[in-house]
C-alpha cells in the first residue's frame, strides 16, 4: 500500500486516495473521482457530475443519474441564462 512520509520523527500517514469511507464503489476505478476534479480544479457543481455518474452503477443507480441531471440543469442556468 502507497504510504506518505512526512518527516523521520513523524508516522507514517495513509494517502487519502487509497481509502474510502462510507463504502468502497470508487474503489474500482483507475483514477478515482475526487482525483480527478481535485487535479483539474473543477467547480462543485461539475465534481458532482463526474462523481453521480462515475459511481450509479455501483451504488444509486437511477437516483444518482438524476441527480447528475439536476446539478447539469443547474451548471446550465448558471453558466448560459
């Protein structure tokens, strides 16, 4: 397992990337969402698309494909009304 050395004197700490709390349906992929928008500086609105759509398969199905579509209905009316 990756592990990040901070200083000789301070522990071992785990990469954040390398766990997830609340289940494991982003553990799949090669790059993991929040990754991918943290390395590309993506607002909240289109971090939260990437994440719903990258994870309905695995864990809200419908529910989180709808909850992609509300935050692109919302990404419209801010960024082309």
């Amino acid at each position: 397992m990756k592990k990040n050395r901070m200083s000789d004197d301070t522990p071992e700490q785990e990469d954040p990337m390398l766990k997830q709390v609340g289940g494991s349906h982003y553990m799949y992929f090669d790059i993991q969402p929040a990754e991918f928008i943290n390395a590309n500086k993506l607002l909240f609105a289109e971090g939260s698309v990437i994440k719903y759509v990258c994870r309905h398969t695995e864990k809200g199905g419908i529910k989180d494909i709808d909850k992609a579509i509300h935050y692109l209905e919302m990404i419209k009316e801010r960024d082309y009304k």
